[in-house]
C-alpha cells in the first residue's frame, strides 16, 4: 500500500514538473504580443486567485455553516445564497485591488461597480460569481462564469462600458468547483483548460486546445418545461431522440441545472444545450453574465451559439440585467436547431 502511495505521489509530482501552470500559459501567450501592457496577464491571474478562495469556501460550506440563503433577494428576484454573498465578495476585492480593472458589472448588483481612479485598469468585467447556486446545499457542481472587455476610452466609468455586445471580448472563460476545481479561458485563439492541484496551490494545464466535438452525445435541456418552449423545440427534440434505434443508442439526456457544468461537460464529450425564451419573450438566462461568455468560449472550440434565430454575440444589450434564450453546442447542431425555427417558427 505504501509502494503503491509512493508511486502515485511521483506520477502526480512528474505531471506538475512537467505541465505549464496557468502563470506560465498566460505569460507564454502575452510574449506573442509585442504590444501589451501585461495587465490582462495580471487579470487573468488574479481572476485565477479569486477561484481559488471561493473554491475554498466552497468546500467548506458545510463545515462552517454557509449552506442556505441568506434571506435577501437580488437584483434578479432570486434568494440570494450565503456562498453566493462570499463568492461576491471575494471576486470584487481581488479585482479591485489587481490595478488592472475599471469597472465590474455582476449578476448580483443593480449598477456597475466602479473601481477608484487611482487604481484602476484598463479592463471591464462582466461576471456571476457563483452559478448554479440554487444547488449549493445538493453539493452539485457550481461555478464562477466571466467576461473580459478592453476599456474604450480613459475617465468616467458609465453603464456603456459594459453594455457591449459579446464579439468584443478579450476573454472569456469560468471556474468549476466540483470534483477537482477547474478553470477553461479563451482569449478567441483556443480553449484551454487548467485543473487545481490543492497541494501545490497552482492550476496546471490538463486539457490544451479544447474543441467541442461535432456529434452530440448529450442533450441537454428541462424537459418539464415543455409547457414553455417555443413550437420548433419539441420537433427538434423529437428528431433528436430518433437518432436512438435497434442498433445503437446514440444520445442521452443529461441536464445538471447548472449552467457551467452542462456547458463543460457538454465541451467535453459532446452535446447541445437549450433553454429557449417562451412564445411570450420571456428569457432565463443573462446575456452579459452567462450567454456571452460560454458563446465566446463555443465559437473558439468550434461551436456556435444563438438565442434560437440570432447569434448571441451579435446582441446589443440595452440593460445590465438582460436576458435571453440560449441554443450552445456543435455549429452544425446549432444550425439545424435555426433551420427547425424558420420552419416551425416560435
């Protein structure tokens, strides 16, 4: 038993040894551009420190008792979590303190969180410090969705400098806290993907140049919404589940109820998710906290994502709080969920 202890102890210290860490990768891909400031490298590793202290509280939530809400509701209506308050918390001082930021804009304030003059960046962050929060006390995985955007001119910080439409991200990407924590990021070149290792304190490249695979596997959607959809779902679906046969079962239903984890494993292993807007115009999900990110991080591994009928980051947002419908996976599955639409319509 000690052999065998002793053996796996090496494989991981040969692994760490030998892979870049989230420091290295960042700095390597700065160097191949002679122009920059080395701000959006220092973002970005700080971005990665704030994962690492929510991931913290996260796997002690039960331990020091911050499962459960807090009482309060936010900006969305929805009962504010105690781990989504730390989550908050957290995210905003680490990027309040980098110098690398101007503003914020989260899921769970009303305004734009303006960071002083005297120690702010160039960069505006869009984020939902902790997604999926609903499934915090069911220890399902939840994670930390973000959005990086170039600061267009010196000054006064106004809500215009967030309400950006997503094809002018810089990056984009999120942080798991599940079995192992994760973080994936794109600067639009590649996805790649780092895995924490708690003893070394350090993330380290375990998956480089993700690319979303072109058959799905999975289907991902809530299927007790049905009620709710719009009238080319279901025919979609439907012709989904008849690529199951006698010979071979193709596809699966798979939907945690978290969006960064059905999108990651959906990345992984192939699928599509959907959560369409109702007849009716109403939407879930938040176009600059959620939908624009993951649907950068998509078209970057080779997907696509629209809001059923329009790309998403082609959407101007008119207000911090947006929302949209969501169809993200493989182009070709997007495209045919679009061609489903025109011919059944909403």
């Amino acid at each position: 038993m000690a052999l065998g202890r002793q053996l796996e102890y090496a494989q991981v210290a040969m692994f760490t040894a030998n892979t870049l860490t989230l420091t290295q990768h960042i700095l390597k891909r700065q160097h191949k551009h002679p122009d920059a400031t080395g701000q959006l490298s220092g973002l970005l590793t700080q971005i990665g420190v704030a994962g690492k202290l929510i991931q913290a509280n996260v796997r002690r939530a039960g331990l020091i008792e911050v499962w459960g809400s807090t009482g309060d509701t936010n900006v969305q209506g929805e009962t504010v979590q105690k781990l989504d308050r730390i989550a908050q918390d957290i995210f905003v001082d680490i990027m309040k303190r980098s110098g690398c930021v101007a503003a914020m804009a989260s899921e769970e304030e009303h305004e734009i969180i303006e960071v002083p003059a005297d120690s702010s960046g160039d960069y505006v962050v869009c984020f939902d410090p902790l997604d999926g929060s609903s499934n915090i006390d069911a220890n399902v995985s939840i994670g930390t969705i973000f959005a990086i955007y170039r600061r267009t001119k010196k000054g006064e910080v106004v809500r215009g400098d967030t309400l950006r439409p997503g094809h002018e991200q810089v990056v984009a990407g999120y942080i798991i806290y599940g079995s192992s924590t994760v973080l994936v990021y794109t600067d639009g070149s590649s996805v790649d993907c780092f895995t924490l290792d708690p003893g070394a304190g350090e993330y380290f490249l375990s998956r480089a140049n993700l690319r979303m695979p072109d058959k799905i596997k999975q289907l991902s959607l809530n299927e007790c919404n049905e009620p709710y959809w719009p009238k080319w779902v279901k025919p979609y679906v439907t012709s989904v589940k008849g690529r199951n046969d006698a010979e071979k079962r193709r596809v699966s239903s798979r939907h945690i109820g978290s969006l960064v984890a059905d999108f990651h494993r959906n990345l992984i292993f192939g699928g599509i998710f959907l959560y369409p807007a109702e007849p009716s115009g109403k939407a879930k999900l938040r176009l600059l906290y959620e939908a624009n990110p993951l649907a950068f991080i998509a078209e970057a591994a080779g997907g696509a994502a629209t809001n059923g009928v329009q790309r998403i980051m082609d959407l101007q947002p008119e207000g911090l709080h947006d929302r949209t419908g969501l169809v993200i996976g493989p182009k070709a599955e997007v495209e045919a969920c679009a061609r489903f639409a025109k011919e059944h319509g909403n």
